[in-house]
C-alpha cells in the first residue's frame, strides 16, 4: 500500500492500534522511497515531507505514529546524494519495524515478572498488542487466571482483545465499560495500552482508561501501563500537551436517529495522571512515570 491507502486507513481505523499504525506509517514512506521515480534529492525530499506530513495528520493524538515518522525520515534532508536518502529511508523504517515488533516480547517478560502471586485477576481495556502480550505472558508462566476486558466502547476494541486472548487459551471474560468497578474486587491488576506518554508521565489511552485507573486506586489495584519508547513524548515537545483526538458522531449515532437541538462529543482518548500509574512497562524495563522525561531524552534524541 502506498501513503495514501495507509493514510486512509489509518484515519477511519481500519489500521487501529498505536504501535501498529506507527509501523505501517513506516512501511508507507519505505514504499515511497521504493517507488519514487523522480531525478532530484530535493524533489524527494519534498515528497518525503508532504508524506510524512500526511500521515501524521491522520491520528494527531498519537505520538507513536509522529515519532515512527520522524524516526524514518531522520537524516534524510542531511544525506549526500538522491540514493543515500532513500536507502536512509528504507533502511529506518526497516529498523523501526523490528524494534516495534521485538519489544513486545521484552515487555511481555518484564510484564509478567510484577505479578508476584499466583491465581491473580487481570483487567484491561481497548485493544493494546503490548498488553496482550504481557497478559499472555502472565497466564503461560500460571500467575494470572483469567481477565476482564472492558468492550471499549463506542468502537468495541474490547471485542478484538477477548478474540486476541480466547486464541492463545487465555480465560477472558468480556463486560460492559460501567462494569468495571462492579468487578473490580475480583481483580488484582490492571494492564493498559498507551496511545502516547507526555512528558510529566500522563498516559494518553483510550476514552474510558481514567475511569479504569480511577477505580482500580480506590481498590488498591496496581495499574501498569504498556508502552514502548517510541510512544514517548519527543524532548522537542516537552511541557506539551497531547492534542485529544474528536472522533465522528456516526461512530456513537447515526445522524438522523439524534434528536434535535442534541449535541454529541466523542473524544477518543482519556488523559491518564501519573498518580493513577503505579509502572510503566516498556522495552527496557519497568519505569516510574518521573522517568518519562529521563527516558525520552535518550532514546528519541533529535526528534
């Protein structure tokens, strides 16, 4: 697929999940560079902007998809010649692609280490492949039981994650999102995905993850976030703050059933605090949310 096709998918979430859209944004300016048949490094140096440009557009929320850009195209208006650009360009969006993809297994085992008693509960929400696959390693290794997956809604990522875990043996058991504290008593921890990690450790995570969190510290659950480093915040935009993405009223009602004078808001993301983290799982270990700052600073150094 080329950026076009990606872009599209990626804005009506037919390509979901924030490791997953930051790699194919990768591929995207791979095939770009693949495929660019023009003379000039300027002109495609132009190109790779207005591409990256256009993908970045696509889920302003997610940091990941913004640093997966940055990290492909990094040193490519620096590289000597038309050739050396675009191998630059193939060869970081080759990289890119196996770090995401290996830094599951190492966030699973890092994951699976905090449960320290065995039989516990689980509870998650949306559809996080980091999570699952900490989840996944918890359950193999006999330290969890079972999970609650909260259904997400209104696009039901939840329904994903129970097919994700049903298929690796996994008990799972699905409720609806306002189910979750009636639950919660049973539970022992908490795994969540990350859409993006601000600087001062606020996790930015799909609607409804505040409330999980929220819930779980009046039970006394520990509440460990999953993200890999590329979902930081960059150094060049510390002290920001994540744009929260608006999402379509179709994905809530269909236009004609709203009544009228009836507004409807759909913001897609939640802004998790850091006091409702209790860790931050990532490739390199487990993190406080004081970290972030220390951490992105050295793995997203230029970006």
């Amino acid at each position: 697929m080329n950026v076009e096709e990606i872009s599209i998918k990626i804005q009506d979430m037919t390509i979901r999940g924030a490791g997953r859209i930051a790699r194919y944004a990768a591929k995207a300016l791979k095939d770009y560079s693949e495929t660019f048949n023009g003379q000039s490094q300027e002109e495609f140096i132009l190109g790779l902007d207005k591409a990256a440009a256009r993908l970045i557009s696509t889920r302003p929320t997610a940091i990941s998809l913004f640093n997966g850009v940055q990290i492909t195209i990094r040193g490519a208006k620096e590289s000597s010649d038309l050739n050396s650009a675009r191998d630059l360009v193939i060869k970081n969006a080759d990289a890119f692609c196996e770090l995401s993809n290996s830094a599951y297994d190492k966030m699973a085992s890092y994951g699976s280490n905090l449960v320290q008693e065995p039989n516990m509960m689980a509870i998650t929400i949306c559809n996080s492949t980091a999570a699952i696959s900490v989840i996944k390693a918890a359950f193999q290794a006999g330290k969890i039981t079972g999970v609650y997956a909260c259904e997400t809604r209104p696009k039901n990522q939840g329904l994903i994650t129970i097919r994700e875990l049903a298929e690796a043996g996994v008990p799972v058991t699905l409720i609806v999102d306002s189910a979750m504290r009636y639950v919660m008593p049973e539970v022992s921890i908490a795994f969540i995905g990350t859409d993006s990690l601000e600087s001062d450790g606020s996790v930015i995570n799909k609607i409804g993850t505040q409330v999980l969190a929220a819930t779980a510290r009046d039970f006394e659950v520990p509440v460990y976030a999953c993200a890999e480093t590329y979902k930081f915040l960059p150094p060049s935009k510390a002290g920001q703050r994540v744009q929260i993405e608006l999402r379509p009223i179709e994905e809530i009602i269909a236009p004609e059933d709203l009544p009228e004078n009836v507004e409807v808001y759909n913001p897609v993301f939640d802004r998790v605090h850091p006091s409702l983290i209790t860790g931050i799982i990532t490739e390199i270990g487990v993190i406080r949310p004081s970290e972030v700052s220390e951490i992105s600073e050295k793995y997203l150094e230029g970006i």
